[in-house]
C-alpha cells in the first residue's frame, strides 16, 4: 500500500472563495466612505469661502471697496466677475499667493461684486444636500441661487 502524503496549500475553489469575500467586502467599504469624502469636500468649500471672506474685507480695508470695475486707487484690480480673475486680483495685490480653488477639477467657486463694488456675493456649489446649512444663507443673491445645494456668503 502506498502512503500518500498530502500536499500543503490551498485548493483552487478555496483560493477563488477568498477573493470573491474580499472584492464584496472592498466594495461595502467603498460605497459607504464615498459620502464621508463628499461631505469632507463640502465642508473644505465652507472653509475656503470663509477664508476667502477674510481676504475680501482685507482688501475692503486696505482700498475702501471690493473687487470690481473701479480703477484709479493704489488697488490694482480689473473687473473680477469670475473665480479666475478674482484669484489673480487678489494673488497682483499680495493678500495670497495661494488662493483656494474647488477641490474637484471641472468645479469652480463663483464671486460677484456689486454695481457699487460695496457688497459681494461668493458661493460653492455643494455635492450633498445638508440640512445644517440651511440656517445660513439661504435664497437669492445676485444672479447666484443660494438654495439647495448651493452655500452662499453675501457681505
């Protein structure tokens, strides 16, 4: 009679079990942190207009009105309708070198001055709707709709 010995190690139907339980448990971790990093990016945008609300008055200060179409002061600024040309107003005058932009490509933040370059509005368009928001501004500014999924600072 002959002594089989049995080989060490794991079978095929073993190995292919293993695999389908991790990829199952990959994908619950996967779904479940995609709302953690969506709610993290809105409330990095919260932080950033905040932060942004601070340079805006310091400008305020330092010219006497915001960002916008007036000339003819020691500010150097065009006529900053957009994120774009905000940040470069801002980065010419030396309030920042690095001015917050959206985290998500293909995103942006939206600034608007007013006629008389005396009030603003800036937003962020959110990725989830959060009810702790709505106790913040909440309707319309400008030509910004500041509901829903939109967080607005108006000055």
């Amino acid at each position: 009679m002959r002594n089989k010995q049995r080989e060490k190690g794991f079978t095929l139907i073993e190995m292919l079990i293993v695999i389908a339980v991790i990829a199952v448990l990959s994908g619950v971790v996967l779904t479940g942190t995609r709302g953690f990093q969506a709610s993290a990016r809105d409330t990095r945008r919260m932080g950033d207009l905040r932060n942004v609300q601070n340079y805006l008055e310091l400008f305020y200060n330092r010219c006497g009105y915001y960002p916008g179409s007036i000339s003819g002061t020691s500010c150097e600024t065009g006529d900053p309708q957009d994120w774009d040309a905000l940040t470069a107003t801002m980065e010419s005058n030396n309030f920042t070198s690095n001015f917050p932009n959206d985290p998500v490509d293909g995103r942006t933040y939206y600034y608007e001055a007013g006629t008389d370059n005396l009030d603003y509005v800036i937003g962020a368009e959110l990725e989830r709707e959060n009810s702790a928001l709505d106790d913040d501004f909440n309707g319309t500014a400008g030509s910004l709709d500041c509901s829903g999924l939109f967080f607005c600072i108006e000055s």
